[in-house]
C-alpha cells in the first residue's frame, strides 16, 4: 500500500525522511517528484543550463547520502536547494566563473524601488488588443529573459528563488549563505537590470 506524503506536516516529513533513509522507492519518487523541478531551476539560475543537470543529479547523490545525518532544523525541501546550491557555486568555483556581489552592477536612481525592493514608478501598460502588439510582448519576453540570463549567478539565483518561487529572504539567505543585506543588494540589482531592459525596449 502506497504511503500518502502530501500533508507538510513535521510528523509526516519526518516519516518521509525515515523512509528515504529505509531506502523506500515510493517516498524517494514523491520526493523526486516535489522538488526536482525546483532544485533544477536554482542550479540553471547559478550555472546556466549546460550543465544544470549533472549538478542536480550530483546534489541527489550527495542528498541520499547525507540523509541519516540530517537533523531537521530546517525543512526537506530547503535542505535539499541548499544542497543543489553549495554544489553549483562550488561547480562554478572550479571552473573560476564565479562573478562577484558587485559584477555587472550599474548605479541607478535608489528612488526607482521601495525599502522591499519593489519597483515604484509604473512600467508601461501593454495593449494587447492586437497582433503588432502581441508580438511586441514576445519580444519583450525575449528581451526580459535575456537580461535575466546576462545576471552575474548569484544575482540570478536571489531573483529565482524569491520572485519565482516564493521563497522569503531570510530562507534565500541559509541556501545561498549571504546575510540578509546582500541577499536584498541582489535582489535590487537584478530587479534594477531586468527593469532597465524593459526601459529600453519601450523607448526604442
């Protein structure tokens, strides 16, 4: 009988982890499944998408391996991402690719973002009543994704976790190992970069 993992409760994850330890398949495949896609996404976000997958499936290996020492202080799921992020900034270490806090950062107005980061003053509305203005907004995804991708890693990494997939900063700092200042330094600078591309696209 297959054993129901859904509820995040401590009680139940702690099961979870009592099974993944046993060598259980079932709850390695829920737990594949949860968090695959998302360890995946923190890895492109440091070393691009190359090699994004090898590093996940090294962070895997290294997770199984260092489950019966886990002590639970904080949950699977953010273990598992600090695990897949300590082995992409090391793989990019070794590679001597690793950019600096300041890399790509230009000074721009500080009045442009509130105290949390977010943008103040209104970006264009698009129309998109029509088929000119429908193609405008695919390349205006193209020309956001591109100035995301041209993000120094670590840049990269802040703006995934948190504008993508939710996380709060203090929880962007235990994985990615950045006090709580330059976790919100590069949360401003990628939002900043990202914006600014927008900026340009509009007046052009």
């Amino acid at each position: 009988m297959k054993k129901n993992f859904k509820s995040k409760s401590h009680a139940d994850e702690s099961l979870l982890i009592k099974n993944l330890i046993d060598g259980d398949t079932f709850a390695f495949e829920h737990v594949v499944a949860e968090y695959h896609n998302l360890m995946l996404s923190v890895a492109r976000a440091i070393v691009g998408d190359s090699i994004a997958d090898e590093v996940v499936q090294e962070a895997w290996i290294s997770a199984i391996k260092a489950l019966p020492k886990f002590e639970g202080r904080s949950s699977l799921k953010t273990w598992l991402v600090q695990i897949v992020s300590n082995g992409a900034k090391s793989r990019v270490r070794r590679e001597n690719r690793y950019s600096s806090l300041d890399d790509g950062w230009q000074a721009v107005p500080s009045d442009k973002f509130d105290h949390t980061g977010h943008r103040i003053d209104n970006v264009a509305q698009w129309e998109t009543a029509t088929p000119e203005a429908l193609l405008s907004n695919t390349q205006l995804q193209k020309v956001i994704e591109q100035a995301f991708l041209s993000l120094p890693a670590m840049q990269r990494a802040t703006m995934t976790m948190v504008d993508m997939e939710g996380y709060k900063v203090d929880e962007v700092c235990n994985i990615l190992d950045i006090s709580s200042s330059n976790a919100r330094v590069l949360l401003h600078r990628a939002r900043v970069t990202v914006h600014d591309a927008i900026e340009r696209y509009q007046d052009n």
